[in-house]
C-alpha cells in the first residue's frame, strides 16, 4: 500500500515499485480527492460548451467509485476495477460515466489473478483499458474529448514501461502526458458531445472531460509516488 512520508525510504521505493490491491485503492481515494477539489473549474470549463455540470457529474463518479470501495468483497484487482468500472457507468451526466466506467472495468482484462502489478505490467492494464474504450468511442487525440488525454497517457506508459521504469515511474509519465494532452485541447475545435455545436468558439478553453482524466491520473501517481 501507498506508504506514509515517514516512512523509511526503501519503503517508499517498493511501493513505487509494484502497485498492491492496497496501493489501487489508495490511488482510487486519491483521485477522488483531486477531482472534488477541482470540480468548481470542471463544470466551469464544461458550462463553454456543454451543460456546466461536469464537475457535479464527476463527483459522483467518486462517489460511485468510493462506495465501490468500501463494498468490494474480494480483494483482487480485478475485482476492484470491475466493480468500480459498472458502478462508473451506472451514473447520470451523459457520456462521462459509460466511457469513464468503461475505461476502468477494460483495465481489468489484463488482470488474470495477478496480485501486483510491475511497471510493464501496469502499461498493459492502461492499454487494455483503452482498448476496451475503443469500442465505445471513435473519438481520437484531436477531437477534444477524454481521449486526448487517455491516448497520450497510456502511450507515454507504454514508452516508460519499455524503458525497465517502476509502477511509480509509469503512472509519473502517464500523469504527464495526460496533463499536456489535456492542455493541449484549448487549441482545437470541439467535434463531439455538446460543443461540437459551437466548434471553433470552444477554442481557448480546455476540454472538461481531458481534464477530469488528468486529474484521476494525477490523482493516481500522486498516491503511488
């Protein structure tokens, strides 16, 4: 599990390490607190284009998620993110919830009965996640959508993971490119969702959805770093 900053160094390296079932939920909590603390400008960014409720909507994906949580009976990781990916899905505010839910329960399809995860092996659950959300969406990077922000992520842990980095080093990595793919979104024309209607008017505002990835990733490597 995530250890606490007193703790001894060598301690904090293996946590970084490999990612435990215990290490998962830490994240988990972690970007749920990222996400309530920023959804004031979530809902801000989505009110461009779209209804201004994203930051509501992704707050009660933490909760859903939180909850989840709490009710998960079997302590394995594949477990867990099923859970956690239909309790996404089954919540109200548009498209945020199946292709956030999605997103997480398609992770779990790397799983097997591992236990922990290395760096590499922490790659191929984001890519199967991905994967998994392809079939959901023919969004791509540039259509200023989620997906700018999920592509970049998970090809940037792929790169790390092939570098021999550590869980900690890959979700580090994920968490940046999430971040500069979301950024990069305030430069382009909206093709999907609400604010496809006002295209080049949502130039200059980020995407809300790029965002909210963003924070969960953020959330993630801040926990297990």
């Amino acid at each position: 599990m995530c250890i606490p900053g007193a703790a001894p160094a060598e301690k904090r390296l293996s946590a970084m390490d490999r990612i435990t079932y215990d290490t998962l939920v830490a994240m988990f909590r972690s970007a749920a607190t990222v996400i309530r603390d920023n959804s004031q400008l979530l809902s801000q960014l989505d009110s461009v284009g779209g209804d201004g409720d994203h930051g509501t909507t992704m707050a009660r994906a933490m909760a859903a998620v939180e909850k989840a949580l709490e009710q998960c009976s079997s302590r394995t990781m594949k477990a867990l993110l099923e859970n956690i990916g239909w309790a996404v899905m089954g919540i109200d505010g548009g498209a945020t919830g199946p292709l956030l839910g999605t997103f997480f329960a398609g992770m779990a399809d790397a799983l097997g009965e591992a236990d922990s995860l290395s760096g590499a092996d922490l790659a191929k659950v984001l890519e199967a996640g991905l994967a998994r959300l392809r079939t959901m969406t023919r969004a791509d990077v540039g259509d200023k959508t989620m997906m700018d922000a999920i592509i970049p992520a998970v090809a940037a842990a792929r790169r790390a993971a092939d570098d021999g980095r550590n869980a900690g080093e890959v979700l580090a990595a994920a968490a940046a490119a999430a971040q500069a793919g979301a950024e990069s979104t305030k430069n382009i024309p909206a093709r999907y969702g609400r604010a496809k209607n006002i295209r080049e008017k949502s130039i200059g505002s980020p995407d809300a959805g790029a965002t909210s990835v963003s924070l969960i990733l953020k959330g993630f490597s801040q926990s297990a770093g």
